[in-house]
C-alpha cells in the first residue's frame, strides 16, 4: 500500500462520525483515520507555489506533531522500554551471580565494588521492565477514556 497523508482530504459521512466520536485531547487526524478504515487512495493533485504568506507549521509543532503520533498512537516505545529492561535485569543477574561467585569462592575483586554495579544493573533493569508494563496500563486506561472502540461497523446485513 502506497499512502501518502496530506492535509486534505474526501472522507465519506460515516468516517467522519465515527472520527468525531474520539473524545482525545490532542486528536490526530491521520491516525484516527487509519484506525477507522483502511480504505484510502491517494488522488493526483498539482502543489502549487504558496501565493503569500507562511506555514503555521513551526519546527516546533511539526516534531510535536510527530511526539503526538508516536505517543498516542504507538505503544511500541513502551514495549522496547520494557523489553529492554527485562533483558538488562536478566544480564545483570547473570553478571551479578558471576561476581558474586567470583567474590566469594575465589576471592577476585575489590570490596564494595560488586554488590554495587549488581544492584545499580538489577535496579535499573527492573524499573525499566516496570515503566513499560505501567505504560501498558495507562495505554489500555487512556483508550477507555477517549472512547476508542477495538473496531468499527461499517455495514449490518440481514
């Protein structure tokens, strides 16, 4: 699928309501609209030169724009938090066990050194691993609270 989203757009009736139904803070059209339907094409148009003025759009506004898409509408951020924070929990048991036999048994390393890089590593996987899974939630609250529907009917037939 080659989509392109512009700022203008047809949209038939039944999008639009089922768009304006979104009860979200800071509404992103080109999000909800792919939530809503995958039907979308894109139609030639000749861009001509801007006559006067200038864009609305700021550096500023178009990366919190993009802040705004991958926030609302992405719980893949989240994920890799929490991904990744299992993942530096688990090295940091392992690494944590290997330094702990190595201080015990054989006596390698110096006082006071282990304990702490094993509990800065377990500590920092762990928070890590319990931010994605808080996000998680939030996520599930927040869809809950705009009132966005796991799906939209678009026909009945009797």
């Amino acid at each position: 699928m080659d989509l392109k989203m512009f700022s203008f757009r047809i949209l038939k009736r039944k999008i639009v309501d089922v768009i304006a139904q979104n009860k979200s803070h800071n509404p992103v059209l080109g999000p909800l609209l792919l939530s809503t339907t995958l039907k979308l094409k894109n139609v030639s148009v000749i861009h001509k030169k801007r006559m006067g003025g200038r864009s609305g759009y700021s550096t500023y506004k178009i990366v919190k724009s993009c802040m705004d898409n991958i926030i609302n509408f992405s719980t893949l951020p989240l994920k890799i938090a929490s991904i990744f924070g299992t993942v530096v929990a688990f090295m940091s048991f392992s690494v944590g066990s290997v330094f702990i036999f190595r201080k015990l048994f054989l006596g390698i390393g110096p006082d006071g050194w282990t304990s702490l890089v094993v509990l800065h590593l377990f500590s920092f996987g762990t928070i890590l691993t319990l931010f994605g899974i808080m996000g998680e939630y939030l996520i599930r609250i927040s869809r809950q609270v705009n009132y966005e529907p796991q799906y939209h009917i678009r026909e009945i037939h009797v």
